[in-house]
C-alpha cells in the first residue's frame, strides 16, 4: 500500500511526523534530526475523523471575524484568534528591502515572463474545498485537523499553503489562452498558516512560494501523440543552461508502489521529460540562490563548502510521481521544497484537460534564514530598526545579530486528565490531547516573547495510569532583556489557563 506523507512513522520525542520513516529505500548517511532547522512544514497530527474538537473550545469567541475587510460568521469550528489575525495585511513579501521580499525577487528570477506570470495572494482566507478538496487530501488527513489548521468556520480556513490557489491559477491560464498564450507557468508568493510548536525555526505565520509550468497536449487521445510532447518538453529543457553541481538522484523517475505513473493519463517518456524539465528548472534556482549564500557567507569570513544537492521521493496529494529537494549547507542535508507531476485529475477540474505539468513549494523563511544567516524566525516579523535598517533590496548581506538577550527558563508540570490520550484524534471518544493546543496557549499568552517550548519529560504513572507532561518554556525577547517577574507573570497565565482550557491538573 502506498503511505501518504503523512503516515510516517510517529516520532516519539515530539508528536510530529518523522520524514526519516519515509517509505523508500533510499540511505540516509547523514541522520535527520528530530528537528530539522529548516524543513518543509509537515502535518503534525495523527490521521483524524474531521470533527470540531470540544477539547478546547474558544471560551470568549466573537460571533464574526472580520479579514483583510470581510466580515466571516465563527462556529464550532473556529479557532484563529486574535494574535494570528494581528499578522494579516504585513505583507512582508513586498516590502522591498524586507529579506523575505529579497529572497522572493532572487527566485523570480529564476520564473520570468514571457513562461512565467509572478503573482502574490493577499487575502488568506480560503475555502476547505480550494484547500484541501480539489487537491485530493483524503478525509482524514492530518492537515485537516483543527490542532493543525487555524479554522475560520467549518468551511474556510486560513491557507495552509499556496497550493490552495493551484486551481484558480490554472483556471486563469485557461481564460488567458487567447490573450496571453505564452503565459504557461505561474509563480505565487502568500502568507500561509499553520499551528505548530514553537522554536527559532517555526513561527505560525510562515511565506510560501509556489510555482508551476504546463505543456499543452492535444484536446483528444493525447497519449496517442506522447511522441510529439516529449519532444515539446524536451526542447524547451535544452533551452535551459546545464551545470556541473554534484547531484545525488539514486531513484528511478517513476516507481510502481513509491512514485507511480498516473498511468491513465500519462506516457513513461512525457512524465521522464516533465520530470527533467522540472528537476533541472529547480536545481538552477537552488544554485543561485546558494551561489548568493555562499558569497555573503565568505564576505563575512564563513568556510564555505562545494554545493551538494539530493532528490528524494516524496508524497503529495496532487503530484505524482513526487520529490523533495535536499541541499548539503553546513555539515546538515536541510529540506528546501516539495515538488512534482501535477496530477492531471487537478487539471482536469481547472479547465485546461489539455495540459500536462510540474509543480513546486517551497518555504521563504528557511532559505532567507540561510541567505542572510537569520537565526530566529520571529525576527522577520521585528519593527526593530536595528533589524530592518541592515537589509536592502537585490542585496544579499549577513545579519549581525545586535545583542543577544538572556534566557529566561519556566517548566510547566502538568497531569493530563484522566481519559486523555496523546495523538491529537478525538476519535474513539477519549479526550484528546495534542501538543499544539499547548503550543497555541503559550503564543497566546506570550506572543512573540516566546522563543521555543520543548517537551522535557513525558511519563505514565503505573498505578494510576495518569500521563504526566513536563514542558521547558524559553522566554526571550529579540529586543531588550525580560525581567524576572515578566517571565513570571507571563508563566502563571500559561499555567492558569492550561487549566481553564485543557484540563490537566498542575503538578
Ligand atoms: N504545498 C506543498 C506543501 O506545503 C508543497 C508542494 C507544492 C508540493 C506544489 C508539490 C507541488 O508542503
């Protein structure tokens, strides 16, 4: 049978997906860390039945959120509150000297006109059907979960990631054929959203970069002439410069079980094309912008090794065959995006039946942290002139850090209730409980004052059979130094209201 992504094997330390317990047979010389810094964001719950969670009901929710000037009736789903809203509207991306935007512009470069329109989406509101249903996420996956997702109502959400406008970019492609007809790819840049722990490489509020390129094929029997799209493909790969980066790609481009042919549609020869095209399109980007990293890092007297990149076989929903792309910067194998065949179902829906092509994401924050060697997510948020003021547009430069100040440490003991279980499911009638409601409590109360939160003792009483939690919460804040009775203060509002809100017992 053949695991979606996230039916990976649970790791026990945190609760999250391993990527390690991947199905493929590919050796890993180099073990990945139970956190990796910088890694594609993957689903953190167990597969579950989408049902809204009574375990943490938001106590004072207002009957209307109101977004980017739409106005959205809450429900029992609803669990986006204030201090994730208080993000909308930064636009982040198109402030031009902003390191994020620097980074977008530098990989749009890569995507340009006449193939390539490059795109931003301002309003993350959208539907669970864009979402998730049109991308084939089966009922149960974890991403539909409400500990992962920020739930605007039953039917909308907050994006999860900008695939969520894969369909309407192909739609557009469609209306534009007679205007536009050389406008055969798109690149998309967006705020995305996920509830997920708390440490210097996760913030809930992260940007996305998604792109895609298409081939037309013939309106009847297009496998009939496969021949002649190959060929298409193929042409348009040897107009792309080739490169001398060692790169380790040990897997067949398709594999029965781990990364089948979507054999109904597509020929081995065009999937083999798209796949070149789509791998040697990726490897140029991910040469330049390493390329720009390793030059500010030896400006700034770091040893830079020679590039390394790997291609691993991954699962998503709407490609197959699908890949990740994996890139060797100092001394760690760091996942930099998913990509894959878009599977032509999706195409279908979104009115160009008669095209066939790649498609890729990849998370700004994580290369921006390598490119101008950030250490702390939360700082991309900063108004602190002393962050913003070292960066300038088209310009690749090393952040130095303006002071570093002190930890301040407070573990959190608690007794989970009695019938909870560990996992985040709520099916089978026992009271769930997942680490990202706690995660949610500790940003609500300490908002960006929190650098991470990490689970430092797990047991289960034998008598009673009661689990206990020890969590080791870091207050620090990026811009001057928290006093004592701050991080006090702060702690004993996260103790209270683990109380009031989940239903553990203090220890
Ligand atoms: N949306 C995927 C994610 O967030 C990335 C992806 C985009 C994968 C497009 C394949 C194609 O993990």
């Amino acid at each position: 049978m053949r695991l979606p992504a996230t039916s990976r094997a649970l790791r026990a330390s945190s609760g999250r997906w391993s990527i390690a317990a991947r199905p493929t047979i590919i050796p890993r010389s180099i073990p990945i860390p139970s956190r990796p810094a910088f890694s594609l964001r993957e689903w953190s719950s167990t597969p579950t039945c989408r049902i809204p969670s009574t375990a943490s009901p938001q106590k004072t929710q207002k009957s209307t959120l109101k977004i980017e000037d739409e106005t959205h009736k809450t429900d029992e789903w609803t669990n986006t509150p204030d201090t994730i809203l208080s993000h909308v509207g930064r636009r982040l991306y198109l402030d031009e000297n902003h390191p994020l935007a620097i980074t977008r512009q530098l990989i749009e470069s890569q995507f340009t006109g006449p193939d390539f329109g490059n795109y931003s989406e301002k309003n993350p509101v959208v539907s669970t059907k864009n979402n998730f249903d049109v991308l084939g996420f089966p009922e149960d996956h974890p991403g539909r979960s409400r500990t992962d997702t920020y739930y605007v109502n039953d039917k909308t959400v907050l994006r999860t990631h900008t695939s969520a406008h894969q369909r309407a970019y192909f739609q557009q492609i469609s209306r534009n054929e007679k205007t536009r007809p050389d406008e055969v790819g798109y690149t998309i840049i967006a705020d995305v959203y996920r509830r997920d722990a708390i440490d210097r490489s996760h913030y809930p509020v992260f940007h996305q970069m998604e792109a895609a390129r298409l081939w037309k094929r013939p309106d009847t029997n297009p496998l009939a002439a496969s021949k002649e799209t190959t060929a298409m493909i193929m042409a348009d790969l040897e107009k792309l410069p080739s490169h001398d980066v060692v790169v380790e790609d040990p897997n067949p481009t398709l594999h029965d079980q781990r990364n089948p042919l979507q054999d109904k549609h597509h020929s081995v020869e065009e999937v083999e094309a798209v796949a070149a095209h789509l791998k040697r399109s990726l490897e140029l980007m991910v040469i330049k912008i390493f390329t720009e990293a390793s030059k500010a890092a030896s400006k700034g007297g770091a040893e830079v090794e020679p590039l390394k990149v790997r291609w691993i076989e991954a699962y998503f929903p709407f490609t197959s065959p699908s890949w990740e792309l994996e890139v060797f910067w100092q001394g760690d194998w760091l996942e930099i995006l998913g990509c894959g065949v878009i599977k032509q179902d999706l195409l279908i829906n979104s009115d160009v039946p008669n095209r066939m092509g790649w498609a890729f994401g990849l998370g700004l924050e994580r290369i921006a942290m390598l490119l101008f060697n950030i250490p702390d997510i939360r700082l991309f948020w900063s108004k602190d002139a002393r962050f913003l003021s070292q960066f300038r547009a088209g310009e690749i430069t090393r952040f130095e850090p303006f002071s570093k100040h002190p930890a301040c440490y407070k573990d959190v003991a608690f007794w989970l209730p009695p019938a909870a279980v560990t996992g985040g499911s709520a099916a089978g009638g026992a009271v769930p409980f997942h680490e990202n409601d706690v995660m949610e409590i500790v940003r609500g109360i300490g908002g960006d004052l929190v650098e991470d939160v990490t689970l430092i003792d797990e047991f289960t009483h034998p008598k009673t059979a009661r689990k206990s939690m020890c969590y080791r919460i870091n207050y620090r804040s990026l811009e001057r130094t928290l006093t004592n009775e701050e991080s006090n203060e702060l702690n004993l509002k996260v103790r209270e209201k683990l109380v009031e809100e989940l239903g553990v017992e203090l220890r």
